[in-house]
C-alpha cells in the first residue's frame, strides 16, 4: 500500500474519462506545458556540460591539496519529477567530496563560467538559506546549489535515498542534498507515474495561470503541487488523469488544514541528530514551529519538513479560493459542460484589486539587480504578514513580476523615473550616463471599509506617505510605518550598502 491510508477506491476509469484525458493532453500541448524535442536535448546536453566543468573545477582545487577525488551533478525540482514546461529553470546539486568546501568550489565554478561564451548573467548568492549560483547556459536557466558528502569521492552510480549519507552533515548540505531525494521519493510513492506526470502538469499549468505558484511568495512550490497530486494518486492508483485531476480539486478544495498532507509515514532517527517534522514533539521549541504551518505539505525524505511554511492568512485564502472556482470548473469539464481551456483562463492580478503597493527594486548591475530582487521577494511574505496585521486590511496578495527594465539614464530625472522616486540633489551626483536595471513587485490589497471613529482619529495623527481613502466614508488607512518598517530591515542588506541599488515603494489606486 502507497501513502498513509488505503485508497478511497481501486476502481479503473469509464470509457468518457479516457477521452477526456485524451483531450487533455492535446490542451496542454496547446498551452505549451510541454518541452520541444529539440529543447530537451539541449537541457540534456548542458546537463552533461555542467557535470563535465564540475569534475574539472574539483580536480584543479583536488590538486592544491595533493588528492584526487570525483563529484556529480544531479538535478531536483520539477526537472528531476519529469514534470515541466518550456522556458523552465533547471534545479541542480554538485555533489562534491568532504574536503571541497563550498566557498572555494563556488569562486571556481563561478570562474570556469564567466570564461565560458556559453555562460550568461552568473550571480553567486552566498546570503540564501542554501547558497546557489544563478545562470543562464545554452540559454536555459540554471540554479546550481552543492552539498559535500563525508566521501573521499563520489560514485557516479550515488544512492541518494540512502539515510546513511546524512551523517554527521551540516544542515545546509542536509538541505540541498534533500531536493534530490524528494524528488526520489514521490517518484517511488505515486502507483502510476504516467497518470501522476499529466495531472501534475495540469496543476501547475493552472496554478501558474491563476498565480499562486511560488513557495518564495507564501503560495505552494513545484514539490508542494507535486505531493498534493501523489496524494490524490495514491488514493484513486487505477484512476486516468481527467479522473485525477476532478479528485485532486474537490478534495483539496475540502481539506481539513491544518491536517498535514503527507505521502508516507514520517521517519524519525535519532542517530542522527536531526528531529522532523512533528505537530506533537518532545522538543517543545520544535512543536511551536511546527504548530505556525496553517497549510502543512510535508516532505516524504528523512528528515521530513513542511514545504509550505511561507504561507500566510491571505495566501491561504487565496489558495482555497481558487481550489473551490477550480472544482467547480472540473465538475462542468466532467459532465462534458465546458472545456478544457476553462480551467486554464489566466487570473489578471492587476485588475483583481482596487489597491495595490509597488516595490521597484533598481540597480546598476544586472547581477546586483538578480541578487537583490530575488532577496527583497523572498522576505515580501514578512511585508505581507505585517500588513495582515492593520485592522483595515482584509487580504494581502503578493505578485511578483517577471518582466525586468533596463533604462539608459542621462539626467537625474531620468535616474529617478528610472528608481521609481522623485528627482532629488543626491540623484545629480551619479555619473551621466548610466544604466538602470530594474524589477517590480507588487501586493494587491482589500480593504474592510467599516472601521471605528477611534481608529480612525488615530489613523488621522500619523504620517500620510501611504495614504489610501477608503470608499464613502473617506476611512484613511496609513501603512507608512510597516513599509518603513519593511524597507528599513531591506536596507541593511550588503546590495543596498554600496549605493547602488535602491528599493522604492509606492501606494496606487486602481
């Protein structure tokens, strides 16, 4: 038996819901969820590259310290469960002997790719929970994260779901060798891959499309999606993927959170030092953790841990809200009452809310700009926590937009169009002319419109940077002091230190 209860049923799927997988598949086609045979190949041939330049840089630092030993690259994420669409990243993990540290391994696989024509746009990001590399090779982007084993060299034929690898590691290396071995896992715990490879790919096409794809922003990631229809799988083995897909939105849409959704039993071995994920622990410290998850997916990989810690009151609602509009629209799709492009309708984000804040994130380098939009994005869930907070606010949606700026400047008003301010005397004293890079993010907000007159006299004293009025009763709402609040932790970051970069928000009405 798969998973941590028996199925709900074992029964095989009707002729009708054959067609309609059928049908779905050539949907997704058409909404380009799959790679070309061509693109495929290239990923393959960068993979087999990147494996190729790893060996090398490990053999040059093997050299300084008089011993020989080989690494691997492996991949994880949606690359390594089959499951992605064209123009996705690839998620990859050097593997490396004990005595390559990874500072030194990441200077020289930065230096080996910046002397590559075939490399673009390399960012080393030390300051992430798992330092990575971000490139482009080949035109395909690639995150590029290592680990070191307690191995003198590493076997190309490397066990990664083997428990014992872990001992004695440093948790960051726990935590990039991990990617790996969940992908393992949920392949080793759905009953048919070729049923789960479909429905997964039609779950993330339309989380994309609806915008609540991104764990960064406090929705569910690649793996989170992933265990969710694992789950489904394993409840209903011998069911098509039309049948899947129905099942996995009624059921979801209906799910008792914070009851955790879990593909195995979680494993616990103390050997090793490492405590799972636990609702219920001995180490009262790790149980209050665990108890702030409100929609808890938990990974199947010793040690087991919540992938969807970031989410929030509003992502949750959210998210729930579009399980529901999406089980209604499988019930039509099922009955033969609407198509599948229905269930794949693009959400406008812009035009769902009447307010919203924009962040710009500006920088001179390109590379600067990558390393610090990805570090404002992934603490904008902490903005959006804060503002959940002010008694107004009924719901904070989080966006990040995927299209970058580049502006040529040649006076101090165009540095400030540019960074998303007003002109000022410090804007006079950068050089002329220059390049500006730059990035938005942006959180929709709703508004309870009823709030008390004392509340309201209170709003009235503070400052009114982030005024917005409120429907007929001119209720004001002032956010000033949590985006300072916001801003100022931003500021302390090493990209804003150097003076140039910069991080503006601003208040708009739609």
């Amino acid at each position: 038996m798969l998973g941590i209860t028996p199925p709900l049923s074992t029964s095989v799927s009707s002729n009708e819901e054959v067609t309609l997988t059928y049908a779905l598949i050539k949907s997704l086609k058409n909404q380009g969820a799959y790679e070309s045979p061509r693109k495929e190949e290239l990923r393959k041939h960068v993979l087999k590259t990147l494996d190729t330049i790893t060996k090398n840089c490990v053999k040059k630092l093997s050299k300084n310290m008089s011993t020989t030993g080989n690494a691997i690259v492996m991949t994880y994420g949606s690359y390594a469960i089959g499951v992605y669409g064209r123009n996705a990243d690839i998620d990859t993990l050097c593997v490396l002997p004990f005595y390559i540290k990874r500072s030194l391994f990441f200077n020289e696989m930065a230096k080996a790719l910046n002397a590559d024509p075939d490399a673009k746009n390399v960012v080393v990001i030390a300051n992430a929970m798992v330092p990575l590399l971000k490139f482009k090779y080949a035109g395909i982007s690639v995150d590029l994260i290592c680990t070191s084993l307690n191995l003198d060299s590493i076997p190309e034929d490397l066990d990664v779901r083997d428990t014992s690898l872990l001992e004695n590691l440093e948790l960051t290396c726990v935590r990039s060798l991990n990617g790996v071995r969940v992908a393992s896992d949920i392949l080793s715990l759905v009953p048919n891959y070729d049923t789960f490879s479909v429905a997964l790919r039609a779950v993330k096409l339309w989380a994309s499309l609806r915008g609540i794809y991104s764990n960064t922003l406090g929705f569910f990631g690649g793996v989170a999606w992933a265990i969710l229809v694992g789950r489904v799988c394993q409840l209903y083995p011998n069911a098509t993927a039309s049948t899947i897909l129905s099942k996995f939105f009624n059921i979801m849409s209906k799910w008792n959170w914070p009851l955790p959704v879990m593909l195995c039993h979680i494993e616990n071995h103390e050997k090793f030092g490492m405590v799972p994920w636990n609702r219920v622990s001995l180490k009262k410290k790790i149980a209050k953790l665990d108890l702030i998850h409100i929609m808890p997916i938990i990974t199947p990989s010793y040690p087991s841990m919540c992938t969807t810690h970031n989410v929030t009151k509003s992502t949750m609602a959210i998210i729930v809200g579009e399980l529901k509009y999406a089980a209604e629209t499988m019930d039509r799709i099922m009955y033969g009452a609407a198509p599948w492009s229905e269930l794949f309708n693009p959400r406008d984000f812009f035009t769902a809310y009447p307010h919203y804040l924009r962040l710009v994130v500006s920088s001179q380098s390109l590379g600067d700009l990558l390393s610090l939009s990805g570090y404002v994005e992934s603490r904008l869930r902490g903005l959006v926590s804060s503002l959940e907070k002010e008694p107004s606010i009924a719901m904070a949606h989080p966006f990040s937009d995927t299209h970058q700026d580049t502006v040529q400047c040649n006076t101090a008003k165009d540095l400030a169009k540019a960074i998303g301010t007003k002109p000022t005397s410090i804007h006079s004293r950068f050089p002329f002319d220059i390049t500006i890079h730059s990035k938005a993010l942006y959180i929709g907000l709703y508004f309870r419109y009823k709030t008390s007159g004392k509340e309201r006299e209170k709003r009235k004293r503070r400052s009114h940077f982030f005024l917005i009025l409120l429907g007929s009763e001119h209720a004001r709402v002032d956010l000033t002091h949590r985006v300072n609040g916001f801003k100022h932790k931003m500021m302390q970051s090493e990209y804003m230190k150097n003076g140039t970069c910069w991080l503006t928000v601003e208040s708009l009405t739609r």
